[in-house]
C-alpha cells in the first residue's frame, strides 16, 4: 500500500518530458498548488486531484487503469519543500522520494521520481466545474423583484 500512496503522489506531483521547463521546488509549488489535475502514470495508473499549499493531496486513483477509483486523502505536509526539491513524507514508506517536475505547458507538467525516470505521470490541469453535474443557475436580482411588489 505504501508503494502505491508514493506513486500516487509521483503522479499528482511529477513530470520529465523531453522539452520542458524544470520547476524547482517553490516555483512547482506554485504552479500546482491548489489546482485540479488529472494525470496518466507509466504503469497505466489514472486520477485527478488537488495538491494543496499546505503539501496535501486530495483525490481519486485508478491503479493500474483498472479495477475500481478510490478516494484517496493524504495529511497536510505530505509534500514538502527540501532544498530545492518537492519531496513526500509517508508514514510507512521507509524512504522520502523527491520528485523532478517539469513544466510541459502552460496548463500541463510531468512528474519523475528522481533517480527513476522512468517511473513518471503526466498531469494536465482540469477546470473543477468539469467535475461538478451540468445544472444551470438561474440568477434572479431580488432588488429588481423587491421593486415591482411594491
């Protein structure tokens, strides 16, 4: 189970594509930080999720492309800046993977754990609306009603 929360969080936090801007830590933190992605791992692995500021994760994971999507929930500085590294702390991982993030687009990064790049997720940004249902809101103004009552 470990090994899967790291390649979760290489996939909400990692890139490598082969004509990419870096992002060292704090300026990968700023470019994720608080929006919603969806990504597609090496292995096959799908979600989409929120990264928070605070080094949270929030979101769902298909493993493997297969079988059913979980919710999954990760504490706050779960991801941590170290040097110039955005690295993960996870209770039962016997080590903290760093990760090399790179800027793939303007709305796009990959993410590689370092050392292993191979092991990578591709992630590209997804409006939240995109996940809530279609109803369209009616917008009434209440002073304009108030009026004609009286």
């Amino acid at each position: 189970m470990g090994k899967r929360l790291a390649l979760v969080i290489a996939g909400l936090v990692c890139t490598l594509p082969a004509k990419a801007d870096e992002l060292r830590a704090d300026a990968a933190r700023s470019f994720i930080a608080g929006k919603h992605f969806a990504y597609n791992c090496f292995d096959g692995t799908t979600g989409n999720g929120r990264i928070y500021a605070d080094g949270s994760v929030a979101g769902y994971i298909q493993v493997g492309g297969s079988g059913a999507r979980r919710y999954v929930v990760l504490p706050s500085g779960t991801l941590q800046v170290k040097g110039d590294r955005y690295c993960a702390s996870l209770r039962g991982v016997p080590f903290e993977p760093c990760f090399n993030v790179n800027r793939t687009s303007g709305v796009s990064f990959r993410g590689a754990i370092s050392g292993l790049g191979f092991a990578y997720c591709d992630f590209t940004r997804r409006s939240t609306r995109a996940d809530l249902t279609h109803r369209p809101l009616r917008v009434r103004d209440v002073r304009a009603e108030a009026v004609q009552r009286d």
